[in-house]
C-alpha cells in the first residue's frame, strides 16, 4: 500500500483587541513549531501598528512548546527596547510548568496565573 496520509492536529486562534497603543492577544489551541509564525506575524504586525503595551492571554492554550515560547521572548526584547511592555495572563498547564523550569517566567512584564487577578 502507497501513500501518504497527514492528519493536521496542530490549531491555533489568535484574537486581537486593539487600543490606541495597547493590545491584547487571546490565543486559543497550540502554539508549537507549526503555530508560532501565526503568532509571531501578529505580534510583528501591533509592533510596526506602534502597540507595544501587549497582553497575551494564554486562558485557553492548551499546549506551548519552545518555539511558542521563543517567539514570545522575542517580542519581549522589541517592546522593552521602546519603552514597551509584555505580559502574559491566564497561564497554566504546560505554559506555567516551562517558564517555571527554564526561569523565563521573570523575563516578562506580567505572568498571573489562570484564576489570578
């Protein structure tokens, strides 16, 4: 039997809420090495808009790895270099377990766990 059967399991919905210079970024599924450019072309895109005060709300991710991870710390290093802020709310599950372990967690602005205010 020939053939090659892919199945995509891999989702990820971002949700942005613009203000004047502020957003906030609702994702919703995986990010991983198939979903990071999707969150990465967002972020890119607020920061050329000039939004560089960004929350990322991470309520309803179900799944994080170091390639969703990299590409949040990288937008961290080019909001702080204009004044500017991100922070990440919502967190747990597979998302608070790694920022606990590598100590990214301190790297950003804000980090309150799911059910924190």
């Amino acid at each position: 039997m020939t053939g090659v059967y892919v199945q995509v399991v891999a989702d990820l919905d971002v949700e942005v809420q613009r203000g004047s210079r502020d957003a906030l970024v609702r994702l919703s599924g995986d990010l991983d090495k198939l979903t990071a450019p999707l969150l990465k072309d967002t972020l890119v895109t607020l920061f050329t808009e000039g939004r560089v005060q960004v929350v990322i709300d991470a309520g309803r991710l179900e799944f994080c790895d170091s390639s969703g991870l990299w590409v949040l710390v990288e937008h961290r290093r080019r909001v702080a270099a204009q004044a500017g802020s991100l922070g990440i709310v919502g967190v747990h599950g597979v998302l608070h377990r790694v920022l606990d372990v590598t100590g990214l967690r301190a790297a950003f602005d804000r980090v309150d766990l799911r059910g924190q205010v």
